[in-house]
C-alpha cells in the first residue's frame, strides 16, 4: 500500500465506518514483521508526543512531566492488549495471530491519536464539549475494538467479544498496576 496522506485518510475513513472489513483489508496486505513492529513502535512515540501535548494544553504536569515514563506506560498497555486480544481470543476458539493482533492494535492506535487531537481541538476552542467529545472517543475505541477482535479471530458474536473485553481490560489493569507499583512507577504527586 501506499502510504500517502489521502490513502491514510481514506483507510482512517474506512476503518471507522467499515472496521470489520478494513481490518481484513489490513491484514490481507501481510507486512513483514519489521514493519510492524516499526508501527507499534511509531504509534507509541506519536502517543507519547499527543499525551504530552494533551498535558500541556490541560497546563497540568502529567506523570511527573517524564516521557520516559509514558512511553514506558503506553508500551505496557499497548502490548498487553495485543497478548490479550491474541491471547483471550485464542483460548476462545478463535484463529488469530500474535503478528496480526500487533497489526490491527497499532492501526487501531493511530486512529485514536487522530482522535485524541481531535479531542485536544475541542478542548481548545469549545470547552463545554470536552466531555461529550471524550465519551465519543471511548465508544469509537470500543466499537473498532470489537470489530477488529472479530475479524482477527474470525468470531460472529460482537456480545461474546464485548463480555471478554471487559473482563480483559479488568485484568489487564489489575496487572499493570502491579507491574507499575513493583517498578515504582506512577504518578508523581502530593
């Protein structure tokens, strides 16, 4: 594929109206595994680069105001929901990779950077609708997230992958948190 800006804008386009079928799409062109890893690791620097910028602009001080510290975090959740999704999927009867998880989950980043500046420009120039922006942005993150659980494992049931979403996300916190509190990283406060 080639990656000009109208070919990444129309991908972001399709994945938010058809995530199903652009996930397959996605999958289907079959980069190396170099390459995505490369996008993992460049959706978790350009997330660490909005988050700052997200702070910034809410003029608080974050974790400490250390980017180390959140590309370590964002690292540690984006790669536990890929062994997740892989993972819990898997053990659910269904047929996905650990390379293609890695695929769609950093794809599935990118589009919720473009989203989380779309969140910071409603922050900036319409206060009120903050909120109800970042609500949006919870249900879209969700939304793709099903879909693209049920193209990668190839299930029909969106209920059976949004009841195991939950609970992974549960886990999921439950294990950063300690993982996090054992390396004694977390925020810096009063």
């Amino acid at each position: 594929m080639d990656l000009t800006l109208t070919n990444v804008a129309a991908l972001m386009r399709a994945t938010l109206t058809a995530p199903r079928d652009t996930a397959a799409r996605i999958m289907a062109m079959n980069p190396p595994d170099d390459a995505r890893w490369l996008g993992f690791v460049i959706v978790v620097v350009l997330s660490v680069l909005v988050g700052q910028a997200s702070i910034l602009v809410l003029g608080e001080d974050g974790f400490g105001g250390s980017m180390v510290f959140m590309a370590v975090f964002q690292t540690m959740i984006l790669l536990g929901l890929v062994v997740a999704v892989q993972g819990i999927g898997r053990l659910a009867g269904g047929t996905g990779t650990f390379p293609d998880a890695l695929l769609l989950l950093a794809w599935l980043q990118f589009v919720m950077i473009a989203v989380q500046i779309v969140q910071i420009v409603a922050m900036l120039l319409v206060p009120p609708l903050f909120g109800l922006v970042t609500i949006a942005a919870l249900a879209i993150f969700m939304w793709l997230l099903v879909n693209f659980t049920m193209a990668l494992h190839g299930f029909t049931s969106a209920m059976k992958v949004v009841v195991v979403t939950v609970f992974s996300f549960f886990g999921l916190a439950v294990v950063l948190a300690i993982v996090l509190a054992i390396l004694g990283l977390g925020p810096q406060g009063a």
